[in-house]
C-alpha cells in the first residue's frame, strides 16, 4: 500500500526535554509539503552537537524534539516541485542546506545559505510548521534534518543524491563529523604540499583534517591530543607526529612545542576541540607572516576567544569553518565517489554500533574517551 501524501507512523528517539535520555516513541510523520522530501533513514551517525543540545546547555535548544543530524537513507516521497532528488534515491540529509538562490550561496564564498536559516534554527519547516507529532504534541525539527526518526521531512535544499552502491551505514558520517574536518584542511585551509598542520583533538573532525591533510600531501602533520589512546588512531589515519600537552616538560608550553618542531611554526593549525584556551595556542603555534588556524569546534554558550592583537599584526590569520565549507548538493556526490574509490576512510571510525533502541547508549559510548564514532541503525 502506497504511503505516499499520508501520514507515517513509526518509530523516532523523542528528546522530551534538556538533560534527559531520549525516549522510543511511535511518532506520526505527516507528508511532505511543496519543495519539502519525506526520508526513509537507514543510519545515523551521533554527533556532539546531539549531546550539547540533549545537554540542556546550548542556549538555542528547544524541546520537545527529534535530534540527529548525520542521516542517509532513501528518498520515500517528494512534495510538489521537487526536481533535485526523486522517491527511491539515496541521499544523505543537509545541515547546511544549499538552495544556489540566495545571496550565500551565489557568492562564491562561502557554503553557508540563508534560504532555510530561520526556521531551522527554530526548529520547523520553511512554512513555519512541523511535521511531527507524538501523543497529541507537535515535535521540533532539529538542524533541518531530525535523522533520529526512522522517518522524516526535509527541504528540498537539505538534501543529496548520491551514489546508491556506498553503504548508507558509512556515508552517514559524510553528513557532518567527516566532512566537517576533511573539508576545513581541503576547502577552507587548502592545505597544500609540504605544509606542516598541528590538529587539536583526534575524535571524529580531528582525524578527519588529518586525512584532509594526508591528500593535499601536507608535511609534518602533528595531532595534539590530552587522551594517549588517540595517538595510534592519529597514526592509522597518516599523522606523523602526536604531542600529548600534558607530557611535556613544566617549562615548555603546547606553542613552544608547536613551534620548535616546525621551525617557526605550522602553516595551518586546526581547533577540533571547542575549548577556547586550546583555540588560542592553535593561533599562537601558527607560523608569523602566514600561518592560519582554523576553528571548528563548537564552544560552550558565552565562551570568548582572545589573543593579543599583535599576534594578528604579524601576520596569523584566524578563520572559522562549517560543515568543512562543503556546499552540500554540489560536492557531497564527488565524496561518495571518493569513499567507493578508497581515497577516504570513513569505515574506520566506526568504533561503535547500535540498534535504534539502544540509541542512548551511543551518548554514554562518546563520553567515554575510545569512541570516534558511534552509527545508529535506524531500519
Ligand atoms: N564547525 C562545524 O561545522 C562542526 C561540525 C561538527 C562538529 N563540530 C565540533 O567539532 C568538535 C570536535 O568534534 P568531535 O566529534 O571530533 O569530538 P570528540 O570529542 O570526539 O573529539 C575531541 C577530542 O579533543 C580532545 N581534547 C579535549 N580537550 C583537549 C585539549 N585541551 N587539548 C587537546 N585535545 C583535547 C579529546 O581528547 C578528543 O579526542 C566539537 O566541538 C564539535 O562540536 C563542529
Ligand atoms: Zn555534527
Ligand atoms: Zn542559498
């Protein structure tokens, strides 16, 4: 029986509120509406955005809602003017969404769009309304994806076809946590031949600028991480170097190190932390004259960064990067090639795996110190 132009009910992880575990529930997924698509989701990944807004301390969270943001799955039905993607293909959702419309996207710039901007970030649908319901209560989209649901409704501009053979399990991940730190080394740093990179924190974006490093054949590419178990995943992944700052010797700082090993220091330094003292070392370990630190890690609500200006007066650049500057729909396909190609891993960082029932044990898994990723099967 066809599903399509009614409702779905099925299963979806309901964050209820802030600080609780998230709770199985039938949900109804109504269908979609005009340039709006309904997704069967097949895996998600767990990201630290999903933690930090469960968490009850990001001050944007609204509840109740249905997080997860790293999703593939297949399209189930499309609304009126759907042209991009059709029922049956498989696609990987968008946080970032890509309209080629707004003034965002035309700029050649930048990857960030401002066509769905507003309503995601209050949780709903471009109309300004939601498609899900539970127990006589409306439920909040999250990030425009919600992938916590076996299914759900997104725009059209928030979602990717891409090559159907790749294991949805895997390109998950290509949603956020890998792409996120493969494309700040590739498209925002372009890193380029014989550049030496130091990487703040080796969890899933960490290593995965490391990778963006290792193809752009970067020189010295140093991982600095306070957890000694990340160093033989730094190394697997292509790191030549790992420092742990809380080894080295009293009078020798993280900056020192950084820059005795690089002869000056590293031309582009990555923050995949979110800690905003570490942001600073990475700056100060950048080299005078050129060298750029990048962040991508997400601090906590009313953190500041601060450095002296003269750091930046001679010459250090510092930027920022999201969703690794990939502009979803136009590169995300070439990223899949690349996956099938064996030119990235991403396999690899699946330490950790679970039923949709066991979703909450994927966000005690990250809190524990040995996971990089941990992948939901949602079917
Ligand atoms: N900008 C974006 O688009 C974007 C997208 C996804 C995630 N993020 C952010 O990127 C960051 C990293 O995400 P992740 O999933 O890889 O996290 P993760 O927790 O898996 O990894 C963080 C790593 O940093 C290490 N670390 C912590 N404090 C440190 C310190 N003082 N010095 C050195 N290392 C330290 C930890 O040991 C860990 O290995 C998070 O802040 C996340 O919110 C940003
Ligand atoms: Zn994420
Ligand atoms: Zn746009």
């Amino acid at each position: 029986m066809s599903t399509v132009g009614k409702s779905i009910f099925c299963k979806a992880a309901v964050a209820w509120e802030a600080g609780k575990e998230l709770s199985i529930e039938e949900v109804e997924v109504l269908p979609p509406r005009a340039h709006e698509v309904r997704i069967k989701i097949h895996y998600t990944g767990v990201c630290h955005t999903d933690a930090y807004t469960l968490s009850g301390v990001d001050p944007e969270g609204a509840f109740p809602v249905i997080l997860g943001h790293e999703g593939a799955g297949i399209i189930e039905s499309v609304g009126e003017g759907v042209t991009n993607v059709k029922p049956g293909d498989h696609v990987i959702a968008l946080y970032t969404a890509e309209c080629r419309k707004c003034k965002f996207c035309k700029s050649g710039k930048t990857n960030l769009c401002g066509s769905v901007r507003a309503t995601q970030g209050l949780g709903l649908m471009p109309d300004g309304t939601s498609r899900f319901r539970c127990k006589g209560k409306e439920l909040l989209h999250f990030m425009g994806c919600s992938t916590f649901s076996q299914y759900t409704v997104v725009a059209d501009v928030s979602v990717v076809a891409v090559n159907p053979t790749a294991g949805m399990d895997k390109t998950c991940l290509l949603g956020c946590g890998f792409t996120t730190g493969y494309g700040a080394a590739t498209i925002t740093a372009k890193v380029e031949a014989g550049d030496n990179v130091a990487i703040f924190g080796a969890g899933c974006v960490g290593l995965s600028v490391v990778q963006g490093a290792v193809t752009n054949k970067a020189g010295k590419i140093i991982v600095v991480d306070i957890n000694n178990k990340k160093k033989d995943w730094a190394f697997k992944f292509g790191a030549t170097d790992f420092v742990n700052p809380l080894e080295l010797p009293k009078d020798v700082t993280i900056v020192d190190k950084l820059i005795e090993m690089t002869d000056g220091g590293c031309d582009y330094t990555f923050d995949c932390t979110g800690n905003v003292k570490v942001m600073r070392n990475a700056l100060e370990a950048c080299h005078k004259g050129w060298g750029t630190s990048i962040v991508i890690g997400v601090a906590a609500a009313g953190e500041e960064i601060s450095t002296r200006p003269f750091q930046l007066v001679t010459g250090r650049n510092w930027r920022g990067s999201a969703f690794g500057g990939f502009k979803g729909r136009t590169q995300l396909p070439g990223l899949v090639e690349d996956y099938i190609s064996g030119k990235i891993q991403i396999e690899d960082m699946i330490t950790h795996r679970h039923q949709l029932d066991q979703i909450n044990d994927a966000f005690h898994d990250m809190h524990g110190g040995d996971c990089i990723r941990a992948v939901v099967d949602m079917k």
